[in-house]
C-alpha cells in the first residue's frame, strides 16, 4: 500500500491563482464586532481608507445596516499592478438587533478605521437596582 499525501491546503492556493489572473470585481465585507456594553449595544466596523462621508447608517424596524464604499484616487484599469488583495468598491453589513434597544438615539462615530456604532438600550429594559432594607 502506497502512502499518498494530502495537502489541505492546495485548493487554497489554486484559487488563489485563479484570483490573481483576473481583476477583482466583487463586493467587500469589512469585518464587524458586536456586544454589549452596559446600557447599549455597540458595532464596531473595520473601515480602513473609506471616507466617514461615504457611509450610510440605517435602521428599519430591527435591522440595523452599514453601507458605503472604498475607492483610491489613482487607481487605474491600466496599472501594471503585481499583486493585487486590497478590495475597493461597495460593501453592506446587515445585523439583526436584539429586542429593547432604542434605534432613535443611535450614535456614530469613526476613529482610526473603525467605525464604532452604539445603539442604547430603552430605558424600560434596562436592569434596576433595588434597595434592600434590612430591619433586624
């Protein structure tokens, strides 16, 4: 019996040749973080180089959604590029917000390449503390 090798990661880099012969023309996804903080829910989303101008933030009923575009000023179809990873182009972020939050007061703010969205909690789902009167 002959041992064979496998190599898992072979249909890894046939793709990545085939991406490499032609010009990239699909749609980007900037990574997203999403938790809790106190009072509110914050986003927080990967933006490097896209202008804080170019981004639309939206909610509709519980759907909170992030959109805009990346593009570089000299780029041209005609750059002798040798390599090319860097998407440009539109990209949308669509997340289901959890019940209670208050999308009327939704905040953002951009810093660094991360957009960081914070969504507050209303005021009725938020934990209430109770004083405990100790009569002995």
């Amino acid at each position: 019996m002959e041992l064979v090798q496998f190599d898992p990661f072979s249909l890894l880099r046939d793709m990545e040749r085939m991406f490499d012969k032609g010009t990239r023309t699909q749609a980007w996804l900037p990574r997203i973080d999403v938790f809790d903080a106190e009072d509110r829910l914050v986003v927080r989303v990967e933006i490097p180089g896209v202008d804080p101008d170019a981004i639309d933030v939206t909610v509709e009923d519980r759907t909170l959604t992030v959109s805009g575009a990346r593009s570089f000023t000299e780029e041209q179809e005609d750059r002798g590029y040798h390599r090319r990873e860097i998407f440009t182009g539109e990209f949308r972020r669509t997340i289901v917000l959890p019940e209670g939050m208050n999308p009327e007061e939704i905040g953002a703010s951009a810093n660094n390449g991360i957009l960081e969205i914070s969504v507050p909690r209303r005021p009725e789902v938020l934990p209430r503390k109770v004083k405990v009167d100790v009569t002995g």
